[in-house]
C-alpha cells in the first residue's frame, strides 16, 4: 500500500493570519523615536501571552517538544550534551526532561534528548537560554498540536505529527534532516488498520511510540 502524499495534503492549507482583525484602518507608516520602527497602535496584551494559542497542545503533551542532538561519535560533544542535559534538569526542573539517548532513535538522525514545554512563559525563558548555552549543540523545536484527526482519522492524525516536525518546526543552530520514513510506515500501518476495520490504537503518543519501538527497540 502506497503512503499517503504528505507533500500536498489538503492540511497544507493556511487561515489568513488577519482572521479577526478584518475591517480594520490600515497602518500608518510612522516611524518611532528610533526613526527606523514602525508605530503600532495601542492594544491590550496579546493573549498569547498567557496560554499557547490554538492549536498547540495545553494539555498533557505540551506545547513543544525540544530534541537537542549530538554526534555520539564525537567525545567532546558527547561530553558537553551530558552537562546540558544535567545543568537543564537542575534549572528548569518544572520542565519534562527525559533520558540521554547515545544513539539515534526514532526520525532523529544522531542521539538527542528531549525536553517539553507546558506554558509561553516557560519557552520565553527556555528557548532564549538555550540558544545561548546549546553550545556546539542543535536542537529541534517543533510544537504540539490538537488539529490532527484522533483514532476516528489515524492517518491525518500522523500526517499533522509530520507536519509539526517539518513545516511548523523551528532549529537552533545547523539543521540535521531528519528520517521522515518512520512517519510514512506509521502512515501505512494506521490505512492498513482503517481498512480492515480496526483503526484503534493508531492515533497520538502510542501510535508513535509503536512505530519507534518497530524501527528500533527503545531499551
């Protein structure tokens, strides 16, 4: 069975970013004191804020998973990312932080760890500090989100993972491609189960741990 084109999916398509502000006057071009930037008119705080925005995941998951990568081949990185991983777990001990993998897993193409982001407070003070103290590190930055398809559409629910690491994915530092195999296999094992009439268990966090554990045992 071929996998679904995740190229050009009808998901690929995207709101305007002025929904909710039509009908307004346009912007004058009035610069500030500085002479360079543009005045804004005033506005009450962005919610933004204070609770990541629809889509993103504010639940359990979290809004954004941080993969920080090493080259496991390389001592010295090796080195540096265990005290990352360590000085991460002393500081920001309210984030989830979990083991320090020493070889690839999953579509990461080198060993990393991972790191979840629960609230916009928590990446404000997360993200700008790791940019400064990642190092010869890289790190993916990809968000959670809730528009996937859920056991009822397994498939779109795979497809929007995929998006979240490619599309919607931010880096810091050197950007390592990443095997996007794992998500087009999940994708054909989740059609293979919706045609035979049993598509549970093929949606979210276990369909893709299934899969990790199908390309490379975890333990």
């Amino acid at each position: 069975m071929a996998a679904p084109d995740f190229y050009n999916p009808p998901l690929s398509s995207y709101p305007s970013p002025l929904t909710g502000y039509e009908g307004k006057a346009p912007l004058g071009d009035e610069k500030n004191e500085d002479g360079k930037s543009l005045k804004n008119e005033p506005a009450a705080l962005s919610g933004a804020y204070d609770a990541f925005v629809d889509p993103l995941d504010r639940g359990r998951r979290g809004g954004f998973d941080v993969h920080i990568y090493y080259f496991q081949a390389n001592p010295e990185q090796m080195d540096y990312a265990r005290a990352l991983h360590e000085r991460i777990r002393r500081e920001f001990p309210e984030l989830r932080i979990y083991r320090f993998w020493d070889r690839p897993i999953g579509p990461h193409p080198v060993a990393m760890f991972e790191v979840n982001i629960f609230t916009p407070a928590q990446f404000g003070a997360f993200i700008p500090w790791l940019s400064v103290w990642r190092g010869p590190l890289s790190a993916l930055v990809h968000p959670n989100t809730t528009d996937g398809g859920g056991e009822a559409e397994p498939v779109r629910e795979i497809a929007v993972e995929r998006r979240n690491h490619s599309q919607r994915a931010m880096w810091l530092g050197e950007r390592l491609p990443l095997d996007f195999a794992i998500f087009d296999k999940m994708a054909i094992n989740a059609a293979a189960a919706v045609a035979s009439g049993n598509p549970a268990g093929f949606s979210g966090d276990s369909q893709k741990a299934a899969a990790v554990e199908a390309v490379q045992p975890t333990s």
